[in-house]
C-alpha cells in the first residue's frame, strides 16, 4: 500500500520500448476496418497516445517524432501525403507547449485542456479536405469529441502500466 496521495505516486520511467509500442498499438487500433457511423465515430488513437507522450514527456517525443508517425500513417493509410504528418505536428507542438498546464489539473480538468488541442488536429484535418475537395467534411469534428472522451481511459491504462510492480517476495 501506498503512503502517497493518488496524484504523488511514482511512475516508471517510460523506456523507448515502451513508447514505441503504444504507438504501433495505437496505429493498429486506427487502421481497424470501421464503416458506417462508427467511421465518423473513431476516435483518433494515434493522435490521442502521441499527446499523452507529448504532455508527459515533452523531452523525449515532440514534434518531430510526431511528424515522422504522421508520414507513416500517410502512407499506411494511402491518404494524402502530409495530411497525418501536419495534423500530429500541430498536435504535438500543442501538447509540448501546454504539457505544464495540463499536468496541473487533474484528469477530468485535464480533458478540457486537451480538448481545444484536439479540435485544431481535426481542424487541420478539415483543411486539408477543404483545399483537395472544396468542402469541408464537418464528420471529421465528431471524433474530436470521442477522441477528447478517450483521454481519460487511455492516461489511466498508460499510467497503470507504467506502475511500479510491487515485490512478490514482500508480504
């Protein structure tokens, strides 16, 4: 049992492994076959990982790191190339000029803070559609808000996974 408070708990330095594999988690939960409304539905689960990383730690996954998953996810996805690479770039400059901010609050606060960070992510996306198409797909501001209602879950699976283990020989 912990004698900190919930919030001064120690976490794990998060290892370049692990960093690596929650974004290619997260690129396999995005290349998932959604249709019909659950298309429009999807949260964006590259978007959300890269600015957990980004707000918790800013010195290790920035901008450029988010610039090259967003080429990857381009070219996975056969989208427009830079579409991912400009939207995670902005994400990312968002998260890592904000990421004191929104560790003083506490999750739920925190989601009002990542929120207007995601919609200019979905507003880039927009753009993009926007300039190729003539219209703007307005579709695409609906997974910012199931994006923005995923923070919580998935600070809450990162931080558990990077507790400490306690000592199976400690009674």
């Amino acid at each position: 049992m912990s004698n900190f408070p919930k919030d001064q708990e120690f976490l794990l330095p998060a290892s370049n492994l692990f960093i690596a594999l929650s974004l290619v988690a997260a690129l396999l939960l995005n290349w998932l076959p959604w249709q019909g409304i659950w298309l429009a539905l999807r949260p964006d689960f590259v978007a959300l990982v890269l600015l957990y990383w980004c707000t918790h730690k800013p010195y290790r996954l920035g901008i450029g790191i988010a610039w090259g998953v967003g080429i990857f996810a381009d070219v996975a996805n056969a989208s427009v190339f830079g579409q991912h690479a400009l939207a995670y770039t902005v994400l990312a400059f968002g998260g890592v000029v904000l990421y004191r901010r929104v560790q003083m609050f506490d999750l739920r606060q925190q989601t009002l803070q990542i929120f207007p960070i995601m919609l200019l992510t979905y507003v880039t996306y927009a753009v993009v559609h926007w300039q190729l198409h003539g219209y703007i797909a307005w579709s695409y501001f609906i997974g910012c808000l199931t994006s923005t209602a995923l923070w919580i879950p998935l600070t809450l699976l990162l931080q558990t996974l990077r507790h400490p283990r306690s000592d199976p020989d400690r009674l």
